[in-house]
C-alpha cells in the first residue's frame, strides 16, 4: 500500500506541476477514458490545508489508481510534494479525447484607489475621555451628589451599591460620571476662565428610586468614590472617531496638559481653547504649532521673528462652548501650554 501511494503521489504532482519552461499551461495527454473522470464536479478544486494526495486524486477520479500509466511514463518527476493551500485546480476533455492539468498564470486586477481610514488605538480614545474632562462653571456642583451606601462605608468601588441624591428626575438605567472638580482651565491667550478641570471617578447606573433619594450600582471606578462625589450625566463615548480637516479655518492654544504636566507628547491629552462656538467637531485634525523665535539679522542687525514650525497634530475628542479636550497623535518636539492649535480645511 505504501508503494501505491507513492506512485500516486507522483500522479497527482504531474498533474500539478508544469516544466520549468512552461509559461501559461501545460497539457498531458493519456488514453484512459474520460469516463474515469467523476461528472459534475465543480470546477476549480482549491488545495486546502490538510488536504493530501489521495484525498485530491478521489475527488476527481472514480478509480485514482488507474492513472498510474501517467507516472510509468513520464519518470522525470522527482517531487510529487510541492502543492499548497490556495492551488487551484482543473481537469478538461481535450481534442484528444485525453484529459489535460491547466495551471494558471498570474493575473493583474485592476480596482480603484481605495483611501486607508487612519487606525485610531480605541483604548487610547477610551482611556482619555473616561478618565477627564472639563466644564462650565455653572455646572460645577452637577446634577446631585453620593449620600451613603446600605453598608455605611465611606469608601466604594465596582459593583458596591450607594444612595444618590439628585435635583432632576432619572430613569431606571440612567448612567451618571461621578467626578471631583480640580483646576480651573485658564485661556493663556485672555487670561479668562473657560471652565472647570475635573477628574472623572467612575460611573453609576440607576436601579430604582424613593422621592428624591436613588439607588444606584457603581459599574467603573478608576479611583476610590466616596460620600459627597459629584454627579452629571454620563459623556457618551464613540471610540470609533473618523479623523477629518477642520471645515474652516480655525486657531486657539494649548490651555493645560493632563495630569499638570508642563510638557507633553504622543498619546497624551491636552485641552485647547477652541469649542462650539468656533464651529470644531469632534473627530477634526488640527496641527500644533511652535512660534519661531526672535534671531538677528546678521547684515542689518536688525530683530526678525523666525516663521512658525509645525511640532505635533492632535485629534479633537470632546467638545464643550469654548474648549476641547484632544489627544495628541504625533509629534517631533514636546508640547508646552501656550503653543499655537491650527486647523485647516486642506492640507
């Protein structure tokens, strides 16, 4: 049996592979009847892993072993092995009343330019717009606050259920970011008050409620929540955002870097004093720029302004009236609080 196989293994690979010379394909021509051929047989096999030999010759033939006059007379192949997953193969009559092996020839298609969508890390995008944010004055005390738990702890993480106090009406299900309010976000361009920095704990669902009192469960916590923790309504985050150019002009500054760093780089978040009111979306490309510095004209000795220098481009992920929070995606030098946000419609 062992031998058999082996005779048709070197069927097979004739049937598989053509002379070095051969440039499209390459017929054989045997007597045996085509009756030997199974009818029907969709047309073309593809080799799959796994597949062997055998497995090949009985998809095609009635009685495999018939073929072994194909192997008696052409004794020059030497390796019946070399087929592999993907091969593609046929079997036709031909004007010889014989069966011939068609191996193809490679193939040019030609399909429109296809432009590659840029592939945003979701964990970075996530991670960002979870963890911080910042907002209006006014809405510096939220929407409610954390009164207790049913345990009387002070402390609460995943899965621990708590009472809230609310001053608006919240239906069963309802999310809400549980927060902590930290700096203010400072314009360095007017020197005003834009907003709130605050640091987002964690989030709570709604269960059920008595009056104003509501039960809730705590679902994520990035930091211990305690009694007095603020609530708001929870930011619904797209993590899929499609970067695009700003639809019009648009300039601002860096306000702050998270965390209070004085410099930041790639996949860090940065807030930038532009908002809504300027017309900025969510998901826009916008460059930061660097101002040149002030050099010497060596012959005139006058003071000249160097041009400005693009550093880095940032991803704009949130949106508020006049600021945004946005994620730095690349950039050459460290970015410093001041330096110069552009966007524009081309580039």
């Amino acid at each position: 049996m062992k031998f058999n196989h082996i005779l048709l293994s070197a069927v097979i690979a004739l049937l598989l592979l053509a002379p070095a010379h051969t440039v499209r394909a390459a017929t054989i021509t045997t007597q045996v009847d085509i009756a030997s051929l199974k009818p029907n047989l969709p047309q073309p096999y593809i080799v799959k892993k796994g597949d062997t030999l055998w497995d090949i010759a009985n998809y095609f033939f009635k009685e495999p072993m018939r073929w072994l006059n194909i192997w008696e007379k052409n004794l020059y192949i030497t390796n019946p092995d070399l087929i592999y997953p993907g091969n593609q193969l046929w079997f036709s009559p031909d004007r010889l009343s014989g069966l011939s092996t068609v191996r193809p020839t490679p193939q040019v298609i030609i399909k429109p330019v296809q432009r590659m969508h840029e592939n945003n890390n979701s964990a970075l995008l996530l991670t960002a717009l979870e963890r911080q944010d910042f907002i209006n004055p006014a809405q510096e005390n939220g929407i409610g606050y954390i009164l207790a738990s049913q345990d009387e702890r002070l402390n609460f993480a995943v899965h621990d259920r708590i009472y809230m106090k609310l001053n608006k009406p919240a239906a069963i299900g309802t999310l809400f970011d549980v927060f902590r309010t930290a700096d203010p976000v400072i314009s360095p361009k007017t020197g005003k008050k834009l907003g709130l920095l605050v640091e987002h704990l964690g989030q709570i669902s709604v269960t059920s409620h008595d009056g104003n009192i509501y039960r809730g469960v705590i679902i994520k916590a990035f930091a211990e929540i305690a009694r007095g923790d603020r609530l708001k309504p929870a930011h619904i985050i797209d993590p899929h955002l499609q970067p695009m150019q700003a639809e019009h002009p648009l300039s601002g500054t860096v306000m702050y870097i998270r965390n209070g760093a004085f410099e930041a780089g790639q996949n860090q978040v940065i807030g930038i004093d532009i908002g809504q009111q300027q017309g900025l979306k969510a998901g826009t490309k916008l460059s930061i720029m660097r101002a040149g510095r002030i050099t010497t004209d060596p012959l005139s000795a006058e003071k000249i302004q160097l041009p400005q220098e693009k550093v880095g481009e940032v991803l704009v992920l949130a949106i508020q009236e006049k600021a945004s929070v946005a994620l730095i995606t690349s950039s050459t030098h460290p970015v410093n609080i001041g330096d110069i946000i552009i966007g524009k419609p081309t580039e």
